[in-house]
C-alpha cells in the first residue's frame, strides 16, 4: 500500500480537528470519570434522601470510565469514522475519487486503517489516563484487571468504529452509516436485558463489568465475538463492491 496515501488521510484526521476532538474526549473522560467516582460521597453528602450503600472504590472509578466512553465517547468515534470513509458522488471531491478509481480496496482500505489506528491509540491514551488516575486517586489496585477491562472495551471501539466506516464506504453517506450503526447498539442494550444472551452481546465489551474477582478471558472473548463478526462481514461488502456500484446506489 502507497505510504503517501496513509499520509494524507492521516493529515486528513489532523487538518479537520478529528484527531483533536476525540482525543481530548478521551482525556477529559479519563480525568472526569475518575474524578466523580472518588468525590461521589462529598457531592452528595448534604443530601438527606441520598445514601451510598458504600464508600466507592477502583472498582467505581474504572465503571463509571467504561459506562461513560463505552457510550458517548464510542459514538463520537463512530461518527468520525463514518465521516472519515464517507466519498459522496454528489460532492465535487467524491466525483473526483469515484471518477478516477476502479478499486474498492485502494480507495477505502487506506481511510478505514487510519480511522481504526487514531481510534485505536486515542483509545489506549485515554485507558492510561484511567489506570493513572484510579492509582493516584484510590491507590493500588489489581492493575491486570484494570488493564484487560479496559483492553477489551478499546477493541470493541475499533470494532464499532471500523463497522460504521465500513458501513459508510458502502452506503456513501455518514449519516446513515451513524444511524444504522446507532440502531445495532440500541438494539443490543434492548437485548441485555435477556441474561441468557447478555453475555455475548457487543455492547456488553463496550462497557465490561469491572469485578474485584479478576478478569476473564472467556467472557471478553464471548462479547467480541459478534462485533468482530458484524465488522468483518461489513469490511468485506464494504471492499468487494465495485466502486460503479456503490456510485449507483449513493
């Protein structure tokens, strides 16, 4: 794969601020997250309606990072990502590209790796910050279960973020892409309420159960499952359609 063609939709990323934004939401729910878990008690102290069942812990901390990014942060990702693949046959430089390449794979695969490798390390910025954050605030901790929670909840970002991309490359339209995939994730949070299929539903990766009884590598790998399925299964309509096709339907 041409290296120039990397370069400028790394640029692309950099020049249009995304790269900014979803690093900085990272960070900020890295520190924030943290920050109302350890002060939850002082919050709401002066409230005679409100008790706490106990004092919050790592644990605390940790959940509410996942609950928050595994939401809001996951969807600022998606929509980036959309973004980020959408070529559009109405606009002056979708008719540029779509005009002048017969390949799929050379047109979408460079945008898709990009988005999923920015994702991927903003992504694992933002775990850091966690995991400091959860040590200087709660003190030690099981750091491998920290660390593997997060892991797992970075992966299904990507996941759903590269799904949307694709979704996008397919369709023309970020849009839709967002909303489709939005709809996948609605769907499946309906679904959790099934306990017998809440265990291998994507969303339950996106935001894992932080358990002071260890991480699990059987139940990480029964949530990632579906989603690593669903995108791949995407990736490949997204670079097998020709491209005479995709401008038909956009």
């Amino acid at each position: 794969m041409n290296r120039t063609v990397l370069r400028v939709e790394w640029y692309r990323w950099v020049r249009t601020r995304r790269l900014l934004a979803l690093l900085a939401a990272f960070v900020l729910f890295g520190f924030l997250s943290l920050l109302g878990a350890k002060y939850l008690p002082d919050l709401i102290g002066q409230s005679a309606d409100i008790k706490l069942l106990r004092v919050p812990d790592w644990r605390d901390g940790l959940q509410q990072y996942v609950k928050n990014t595994g939401l809001l942060v996951a969807a600022v990702a998606m929509i980036l990502a959309a973004q980020a693949c959408a070529v559009r046959s109405t606009e002056p430089i979708g008719i540029y590209y779509l005009s002048r390449e017969v390949s799929p794979v050379r047109l979408y695969l460079p945008r898709i790796l990009v988005a999923a490798s920015v994702i991927a390390a903003s992504a694992l910025v933002g775990a850091t910050v966690a995991l400091y954050e959860c040590w200087a605030l709660f003190g030690s901790y099981p750091l491998g279960t920290g660390v593997g929670s997060l892991a797992v909840q970075g992966i299904a970002v990507v996941l759903f973020a590269v799904f949307a991309a694709a979704m996008a490359a397919r369709i023309g339209t970020a849009g839709l892409a967002a909303a489709i995939t939005a709809g996948v994730y609605v769907c499946c949070l309906l679904l959790s309420t099934v306990p017998a299929i809440q265990p291998w539903l994507p969303t339950t990766a996106l935001q894992p159960t932080i358990a002071a009884s260890g991480f699990s590598f059987a139940d990480a790998a029964k949530s990632l499952l579906p989603l690593a399925l669903a995108t791949a299964l995407a990736l490949t309509v997204a670079l097998t359609t020709p491209i005479r096709a995709i401008r038909a339907t956009a």
